[in-house]
C-alpha cells in the first residue's frame, strides 16, 4: 500500500493523473443504489453496508456510475480540487462500490450531470452505515424456523 505522505510530489502527480485518466463502473449487481429527492443511497448487499454522501458526492457518484470519466468532472467552479475528487474516488472503490473499467476513459459527463455538479456545496464525502447489517442480510425465505418465527438468524 502507497503511504502518500512519504511519496514524492511527482510520485503522487502520476498515481493521480491514473486515477482521473480510467474509467470506473459500478463493482457488480450486489451494489444497489437509489437517488431520493437529491440524496443517493448505495447499498452493498454482499456486506449489508450503506453508504451516503454529501451533495457532492451524491453527484459524483451519479457522474461515474453513468459511465463519466473523472478527469471530465475536473473544473474550474468545483467546489472540490482535483485532488478531493481522487480520494474521494479512492474511497469509492477501497469500499468495492466502484471498479476500473476497461471501457475507453475519456466519457464526458453528460451536461445535465455537470449543472447537478455546479450546484454542489460541500466536499465529497462518503459515510459507512453498517447498523442495519443484519437485516439486509437475513434471507427471509431461507432463515425461517417455525417456533421463531423471522428472522431467526443463524449463529456462524
């Protein structure tokens, strides 16, 4: 793992410029998201975890799960540096909610993306929820017992 605080400058440039150079799309089926009002909900069903963002975020998110190559949602208005939107990405895909693609990096985002991205005023920003764990992934066909009635989980 790359330790960015003992990188040099050049060092951290060129990881950077990789990251806003590829193309990313959302990590498989087990990742589920739903946009309510402004506000976007991911859920990873494999893990049982939900994310949210800030308005920023909820943005981006929408940006690069379209298929936006991140250097496209590089610009002068922004209200997050070049430098934001990579750690923000970087979070993105350590959670496993967004991997590399192989599709061609240069997917502009559509016009309609960039006016929500205007609008943003905060950082992005990603929260982890992991309380509802259990619910999510209890199988409500499967982990039934007669006495107990649902959801009767079982002890691993």
């Amino acid at each position: 793992m790359e330790i960015f605080g003992l990188c040099s400058n050049s060092a951290r440039r060129g990881k950077g410029e990789q990251v806003l150079a590829a193309r990313y799309k959302v990590a498989g089926q087990d990742i589920v998201s739903e946009t309510f009002d402004d506000d976007v909900v991911v859920l990873d069903l494999n893990s049982g975890r939900y994310f949210s963002f800030t308005d920023a975020g909820c943005r981006l998110w929408q940006a690069l799960a379209e298929g936006a190559s991140p250097r496209s949602l590089v610009f002068p208005q922004a209200v997050y540096s070049e430098e934001e939107l990579e750690a923000f990405l970087g979070r993105l895909v350590d959670h496993g909610l967004l991997v590399a693609d192989q599709a061609e990096a240069d997917a502009a985002a559509s016009g309609e993306a960039m006016d929500r991205l205007s609008a943003a005023r905060e950082k992005p920003d990603i929260f982890v929820f992991d309380d509802l764990a259990d619910l999510f992934l209890a199988d409500p066909i499967h982990d039934v017992e007669e006495p107990v009635g649902w959801p009767a989980v079982k002890k691993g």
